[in-house]
C-alpha cells in the first residue's frame, strides 16, 4: 500500500515506480534510501556519506551542514563567508555563546541557521560551533560568537553590512572582528 506518514511528520510521502518495476517512497517529491549499515530504528550510519547523502527532517528538508569558509576581499582581507560566499558579521553586543539580536534586529541581521552542525571548507582558523537560539533554532557560531548576515547583501563579495551602527563586523578569516 501507500506509505503513511508518522505523528509529527509534515513532509510529503508518496512513492515512484522505478525503471525495475519497483515502488521506492519518496519524500517530498525525492527517493527515500536506507543506508546499508543501519539496522535498527533510528541509526544515521548514512547522513553525510561522501558529502551527499542527507537524513530527512520532519517536513522533509535534508539535514545538510552549514558551511563556512574564508574569500578574499580587496579591501578587508580574508573574511569568513557562507558555502554560497555570501558575507558573515559578528554583532558587538553578542556576548559569547548567547545571541543578542531578536525582533526586528533579526529582519535586518538574519543569523546563519543549520540544523546539523557546521562545517569548514579550507583550511580556516577560526572555530566553529553552534548555540540553540531562544526559538529553538541552531545558529552557527565562530570562536563562540553568533554568525549573521545583512539584509543588503545579496551577492557573493558584498559586505555593505561592514561597520552599521558602528556594532556590525565582519569575521576576519581567524574569527575576530574586522575593524575597518
């Protein structure tokens, strides 16, 4: 029969038939595989397997890593970035480990969210972790402090978030806050 979703799950399930003839469930609209070694409810043996095997979430999202890694900037230097190279900035108000930017705060400054670790690309000093948000989300962290973005930024390179309210830095490539 058709496969049936458990208490909590949002994800859609279905199936596909294969070129063998065979019906394989998909979620969300992508095949659903086991990991050859896990045997038993609830093993993860599988996630990450070579960069591209993910464990589904709930609602069917993967549980892929955050990325970070460091690019050159002509004018700052080696700064931290996202895997898409997108800007990363500290908030000077952060203490260690504890996020201070909620509300409206958030609109402007959106924090580098995952929900399964962190991971460097390169070779990058700084060190990455992660803390739990009040609302339960898990936001990257680098030497201990809260990573975000800035709303204007909307290419690859841009650090127009650099120095606002003289409180936003950029994350120099050893994780320290770029202030120039």
């Amino acid at each position: 029969g058709d496969p049936v979703a458990g208490d909590g799950v949002t994800a859609v399930v279905g199936t596909i038939t294969r070129d063998d003839g065979t019906m394989q469930v998909t979620v969300n609209g992508f095949p659903a595989y086991y990991w050859q070694n896990d045997s038993a409810a609830g093993d993860t043996g599988g996630q990450a397997r070579g960069n591209v095997w993910w464990v589904f979430n709930a609602d069917g999202s993967p549980q892929r890593p955050a990325k970070v890694a460091a690019a050159e900037n002509a004018t700052l230097g080696s700064i931290l970035v996202d895997g898409a190279g997108l800007t990363l900035y500290i908030f000077d108000n952060d203490t260690e480990g504890v996020s201070n930017c909620s509300g409206g705060c958030l609109g402007a400054w959106p924090p580098l969210l995952t929900d399964y670790g962190v991971v460097a690309l390169g070779d990058i000093t700084a060190e990455l972790g992660t803390i739990t948000r009040d609302d339960g989300t898990m936001q990257v962290t680098v030497n201990g402090f809260p990573a975000y973005y800035w709303q204007n930024d909307s290419v690859e390179g841009d650090t127009d978030g650099q120095g606002v309210g003289n409180v936003w830095w950029v994350f120099g490539e050893d994780g320290t806050a770029i202030r120039n």
